[in-house]
C-alpha cells in the first residue's frame, strides 16, 4: 500500500508541473530534445555502475551475470559512451 502511494504521488506531481508547463511559453519540440540529450548523457555512468554491481555475488547473490552478459553489457556501456562523445564533438548551435 505504501508503495503505491509513493507512485500515485509522482504521477500526480508530474501531471500537475506538466500542466502548468503547458502555460509557460517552453517550446516543448525543445523540451523533448534536452530530456532526450539529458537522459543519454545520463544513461553512461548509471551503465557503468549497473555493470559494475551486475557481477557482484555478493550483492547479486544467484543472479550474477553470465561472462556473455557482462561482454555484451560492457560492449553497449562503451558504444554509449562513444555516442554520446560523439554528439558532444559534431554539436552545432
């Protein structure tokens, strides 16, 4: 039950900043974009921590990553990284 009020709390909160966002003069293409660049950036060090507590037996317990896993896993942290060096070298205002 607390759970579920802590969630029903945040999708209220959110709902009412969205409305009174909708009155301010935010173009909200722009909104999107920055979430968007905002949550890449983002992504890279919180793929780095998953990865580093993914094979973790003592916090994992039984469910540690395989070794594809972990390769695969690393493979994306890394090709996220480079995207978003990528995208920070080519910007253009």
């Amino acid at each position: 039950m607390l759970q579920a009020r802590g969630f029903y709390t945040i999708v209220i909160v959110a709902t009412v900043l969205v409305m009174v966002l909708n009155f301010t003069p935010v173009d909200p293409i722009k909104a999107l974009f920055w979430s968007a660049v905002i949550n890449g950036v983002i992504s890279v060090p919180i793929m780095i921590v998953m990865m580093l507590i993914a094979v973790r037996e003592d916090v994992m317990g039984e469910f540690v990553i395989s070794r594809w896993l972990w390769v695969f896993g690393w493979l994306a942290t890394v090709s996220m990284v480079f995207v978003v060096l990528a995208a920070f070298a080519t910007w253009r205002q």
